[in-house]
C-alpha cells in the first residue's frame, strides 16, 4: 500500500519488543498492509504487543519454505511496525493490520518462547551536507519516473499525490519500494542500504528497469492483439466467402481432394508405416479448412511422398573406365572433382556394403555440379 502517515511526530520506541518473524514480504517504513498470523509463537507475539504499546518488529525470514524459524533464520536488520488493527479469523488465524514505523536493527534475542522478545535499536538516516545537491536532483528525477510508469504498471494514482509532498529522500525510496512487488531477497538487500541517497540512487536504476520492461511488454501484447484481430477478420471473411459460394450453389468439397490422395497413396506401394503416415496427413488435410497456411504444406508433403519410386530399383554400374570417359567427354577440366568421384567410385566398387560417406558439389551456378552428379 501507499505511504498513508498524516503526521511526522515522533514515536516513542521501547528498547524491548516482541518479534513477529515475516515470510513472503519485507515491510518498509510509513508501509501499511494486511498479515495473516497463524504460527503460535507469531500469535503471542502479536498479543503481547497488542496489550501493551501495539509495537511489533518484523523481521523477514531467510528462507520463506522455513516453518519454525530461529533467531539464525531472521535478518538482523527489520522495521518496527504499529498494529492499527487486530481481527480473529474463524480458524485460529489473525488478521493484523500494520504500520511501519521505523527501521530498525535486532541487538540481541531475550527469549524464543512463549514468543520472541528482542532488544532492537533505531536506525536513523541522515543526508550529509554533500549529498544535498545529489538528493534534490534524485529526488525529482524518481517523482518524474513514478508518473511515467504508473499507466504501465496499473498502480494506484494516490502514489503521485503522496511523491508530489515527500522531500525525504529515504522515505521516497521507501515508498517507491513497498510498490514495485520485488522479490523478499531484493526488497530485504534495498532495506539494508542505510544511506537514503544511495537507495534513492538505486531505486531510479529500478525504475528506469522497469519502464524499460514495461514498454518492451506494452508493444508486445500489443503486436499480439493486431495479430489476433488480422486472424479473427481473415477468418470472418472466409467463412463470409464460403456462405456466398454455398448461396450460388458453388460448393467445396474437400473429401474429394483427400480421396484423391488417398488413392494416390495406395498406388504408390509405400512402407507400411509411410503408407499409416501418409493417410494420417491426408486425413489431417480433409478436416483442414483447403485456405490455411498449413494445408498447403500438407499438399506440398502428400505430392512429394507420392512420387517418391518407392518401388523402383535400378543396378549400380560401377565401371570405372566408363566413368573416367563419361566425366571427360562432359566436363572439360575439373581434374581434382573427376579424380575424387573416380576414388569414391573406385571405394565403393572394393567394398560393397561401405556406408555413410556422401559426396557434396559445392560451387556458383553453371559449373556442372548436376551433371556431375549424374
């Protein structure tokens, strides 16, 4: 949620607070947001905190799969936060409303049960003197990208108006980071950047990122939905174009053309497996509206298998004087091509069942790579 505070008085923090260890979020200070509680340690806490000042610190957890975590599975450095409200769900459950107030560091861990009690200290952030200039200049630079980026990233417009009054430059950098939905490792590294200038400086790296991603995605969905409504129409118009055939009595038949090929195929006397295969795509084809794309393909696959000589064998002549009289009355020159499909020929004529090599004619047009090959 949005900076939300409506004053900057000073808070009166104890050294002494209950713990409330955070799993799938890093709360900021002046960040207000809902947590579900349902740990027993967590609910304690949450009580005792409740019953005396309704100050909490939170604490993020290292690893969010942990269920019982120890004082060596929390981050030292968390935000003390203000419980606005407290509600008891129907299971067990709390639903607590909170407030982060300031930021803060754990010094040392008093108890781990009932719940866990620390001493925490403030951490206070300051902008040096040399920094101003700097902190001006980034203060702006981020309250001008938060209104570039607020239509691409569907955040709440309240944002700009809370920016256009922070001259903070922590608490700005705070806000910017409660609302980019970061990961808990990322938002947990940005907290523990104690000068506010320098986190105000990353976060503009974050938000020119963002914007960046933000309009490469824009372009995209948007090329995707031109591309869908081309489909949508193309596929209007023809069915349009075939309810005007079918008034005029000019119907289509596509079983015709898959008989066609089906017979074809049969003739052919492929493989069987070739022959399953080919049915399967002409099958394929007579579902397929005869415009698509890939009909086309399909006939292009069926015509190519279908002449195909399954079943015609020719005997290998393998003549090597032939050969050489062959290649010099057609091809003048070539010496070293003629030489090397002579030995090749010469190879396979020694050892009948050689496999795998393959000659390749490599050259610009009209020097006789298909006649060789021949």
């Amino acid at each position: 949620m949005a900076d939300q505070l409506k004053n900057d008085e000073a808070i009166e923090i104890p050294s002494e607070l209950p713990l409330l260890p955070v799993r799938d979020v890093v709360v900021f200070p002046y960040m207000i947001l809902p947590l579900f509680v349902g740990r027993e340690r967590s609910i304690a806490a949450i009580e005792r905190a409740v019953g005396k000042h309704r100050l909490i610190m939170l604490a993020a957890q290292r690893d969010v799969h942990t269920e019982d975590p120890g004082a060596t599975d929390l981050h030292e450095i968390g935000t003390v936060a203000m419980i606005m409200r407290m509600l008891k769900l129907p299971d067990g459950r709390l639903k607590v409303l909170v407030q982060g107030v300031a930021k803060a560091y754990v010094q040392q861990y008093l108890s781990e049960t009932p719940a866990f009690t620390v001493r925490v200290k403030t951490i206070k952030e300051e902008v040096l003197p040399g920094q101003r200039v700097e902190s001006e200049a980034l203060i702006r630079t981020v309250k001008t990208k938060i209104e570039t980026i607020l239509p691409l990233k569907n955040l709440p417009p309240e944002i700009v108006m809370i920016t256009n009054n922070i001259e903070d430059p922590g608490r700005l950098a705070d806000l910017v980071l409660s609302n980019l939905r970061l990961a808990v490792p990322e938002s947990q590294a940005m907290l523990e950047v104690l000068d506010p200038v320098e986190r105000l400086r990353k976060v503009n790296g974050m938000l020119e990122r963002e914007i960046e991603v933000s309009k490469v995605q824009a372009e995209i969905e948007h090329n995707v939905r031109e591309e869908m409504t081309r489909m949508q129409r193309e596929h209007f118009l023809r069915e349009q174009l075939r309810a005007i055939k079918s008034e005029l009595g000019d119907k289509e038949d596509r079983g015709t053309e898959a008989d066609e090929y089906r017979d074809k195929i049969i003739e052919a006397k492929m493989p069987a497996p070739v022959e399953k295969e080919a049915q399967k795509q002409a099958g394929r084809l007579e579902r397929m509206h005869p415009d698509a794309a890939e009909a086309s393909m399909l006939r292009t696959f069926l015509d190519w298998m279908i002449e195909l000589p399954w079943n015609k064998r020719t005997r290998d002549n393998i003549d090597l004087s032939m050969a050489k009289k062959v290649l010099d009355e057609d091809h003048a020159g070539l010496p070293k091509v003629k030489e090397r499909i002579l030995e090749f020929l010469g190879v396979k004529k020694l050892k009948k069942s050689m496999k795998g090599p393959i000659l390749c004619f490599v050259g610009p047009p009209g020097v006789g790579k298909t006649s060789l090959g021949k």
